[in-house]
C-alpha cells in the first residue's frame, strides 16, 4: 500500500511539471502572438478590429458547432414568459422597443385581466413606442 502511494505520488509531482511547463509555454506564445499583432497593425497589414470579429466569429462557430441550436417554432411570446429573459430583453431593447414588444404581449394576456387598466396601459405603450426617440446630442 504504501509503495503504491509513493507510486501515485510521483506520478502526480510529473504531471505537476508537465502542467506547469505547458502553462509557462502557453503564456510566451500569448506573449508571442501579442507581439506579431502589435507589428503586423503597426505596418498596416493586418487591421485591429477585423482581427478581433474574426476571431469572435470563429469561436462563435466552434461554440455552435458543439451546442447546435434547434430550429424551434417558439415565439417571442413564449419566451417573455420566462421572466429573467423578458427583463433581459426590455432592457437590451430599450424603451421604445420595449414597449412595442408589451403591447403586442399584453393584448393576448392581460387585457382579460383588467380590462381598464389595460386600455390605459396601451394608450402609454402605444405614445411611447410611436414618440420621436430622444437626441443625444
């Protein structure tokens, strides 16, 4: 028994070093190709931007490569009904957006609910999805 477990030791203090090897190895080639970036954008042959949404794009394509999306009939209706999506969604969308996407979600629902305060509640949604979005400048 205990020579199995100076056994298990030693191979566990190799893989140790073979782990703390690659990780030195993977930080000079990061290094590395930081330094080739840098050389190649500052010659102009290689522009920052592009560089960076054609690398998001093939890790996007690898990610659904391994997690395929599904064609599925489900609506935008059907996945408001999931509240942290719904919120997540309002406010990505932003004010005007989201109210258009309340009237067309409420109308089906709520309006059987409180019919009166559902009338009021299109009325706003409806002025606030059609008013002028606001200048920044």
């Amino acid at each position: 028994m205990a020579e199995e477990l100076k056994h298990l030791h030693l191979a566990l203090e190799r893989q140790k070093l073979s782990l703390d090897v690659l990780h030195r190895r993977q930080a000079e080639l990061s290094e590395e190709n930081a330094a080739l970036r840098d050389c190649l954008e500052s010659i102009g042959v290689l522009c920052g931007q592009a560089f960076l949404s054609r690398l998001h794009r093939r890790r996007f394509q690898r990610v659904l490569s391994q997690h395929p999306l599904s064609r599925s009939s489900v609506g935008l209706e059907a996945l408001m009904q999931t509240p942290e999506l719904a919120v997540n969604i309002a406010a990505f969308a932003g004010p005007r957006s989201s109210a258009t996407s309340g009237l067309a979600l409420c109308k089906q629902h709520c309006k059987r609910v409180m019919p009166c305060a559902m009338e009021w509640l299109f009325v706003t949604l409806s002025w606030i999805a059609s008013s002028p979005a606001p200048s920044t400048s």
